[in-house]
C-alpha cells in the first residue's frame, strides 16, 4: 500500500526501473519513468516509449520527441516546466500498442504521477492515451478539444509520433498546441 502522503516523482522513478509487474519488463533495455517539473500545470502523456526512449531511459527522445520539442518551441512552451510520461512505461516490442492488461498494470504508476504533479491540464498525446484515460476513440475526430472530466481537465491531440508517417499532422498538432497555450494563458497557468 503506498503513502499517497510521502509519496513522490522519484519514488515512484525508482519503482519503475526495477518494475516487474507485466512481461514488457523481460524485453526492455530500460524502463521509462515520466519525467519533468514536478509541479508543472500541464501534464502530457504519451502511448509508451521507443526504441530511442528504451535505449535512455527517458521520455520522448526520440523522433516523435523531437516534434513534441519543436512543435512546444514554436507555441512557447518550455519543456523544462512541464512534464511528461506514458501510459506504459516500457517498451512494446516493435511499438506495438501496449495491451488492455498491460495499461491495467502500469496504470497506479500513471495515476501516482498525475496525483503529485496535479497539473492543471493534462494533454493526452494520440488514440492509445485516449483510450486509456477518457475511453475515447477516434483522435483525428476529437483533436483540439477540451474534456473534464473527474476533476479534471483534459486536452486532445494527436501523437507526435504520428507526425513521421504524415508530415501535414504538424500543422495539425501546431494548431492544437496554439488552442492550449490559449487555454494555460487564460488559466495563468506557467507555461
Ligand atoms: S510496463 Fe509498467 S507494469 Fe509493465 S514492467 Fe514496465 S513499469 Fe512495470
């Protein structure tokens, strides 16, 4: 039973390197934790890590996380002041979607970190993510909107990832990235 109290981001960091909880522990290189400002007011997660994620351990390294750093660089976000994570936190093999029962596993480590950042938005980041959190479907079909929905508020966009297999999704998450500065602006939340 985990102390919510004297729970923290890198309590909960050291839990997932050793994790052995589902079978993706068996093929990874490294487990991923989120990582970022523990009180940052927007939250944005992701499907699960890749094959350059594996590699370091860290969240959106690679080229999907590339897109995300440029596409927060051209709407005014700093990375440094929010936070970022993943739905699962290792690997599928060949970027599979990670499984319902492997979401189901990892999900206390996601709901941990959502309750210590508490950020004050949290963008969900592609279909998988939609599913997980809102039990949403189409993501191109709900892209841009806000939902709240148990205390909370969500924002939908599509994955950076899948930016590398249709480049005019960029303007696509550009646009939606602008609507949430708009949104962190009349919050006052820090961006
Ligand atoms: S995906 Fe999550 S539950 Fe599965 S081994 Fe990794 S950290 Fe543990």
């Amino acid at each position: 039973m985990i102390d919510i109290a004297n729970d923290s981001i890198n309590r909960i960091k050291a839990e997932v390197i050793n994790c052995k909880l589902c079978s993706l522990c068996t093929k990874r290189r490294n487990a991923v934790p989120g990582e970022g400002n523990s009180k940052a007011g927007i939250m944005f997660i992701g499907e699960a890590p890749g094959r350059n994620e594996d590699e370091k351990g860290r969240p959106f390294v690679g080229l999907a996380g590339k897109i995300l750093d440029e596409t927060l660089d051209k709407v005014g976000i700093v990375r440094s002041r929010i936070f970022v994570t993943n739905i699962v936190k290792c690997r599928p093999p060949g970027n599979r979607v990670p499984t319902e029962d492997e979401r189901r596993v990892c999900k206390n480590y996601l709901e941990r970190e959502i309750s210590i950042v508490s950020p004050k938005i949290i963008c969900i980041l592609g279909r998988t993510a939609f599913e997980s959190l809102l039990g949403g479907g189409s993501i191109l079909g709900n892209r841009g909107k806000f939902i709240a929905k148990d205390g909370r508020l969500f924002f939908l966009t599509i994955h950076p990832a899948a930016i590398i297999y249709n480049n005019k999704l960029r303007y696509a998450l550009e646009k939606d990235m602008q609507a949430l500065v708009m949104e962190c602006r009349r919050l006052n939340i820090p961006i």
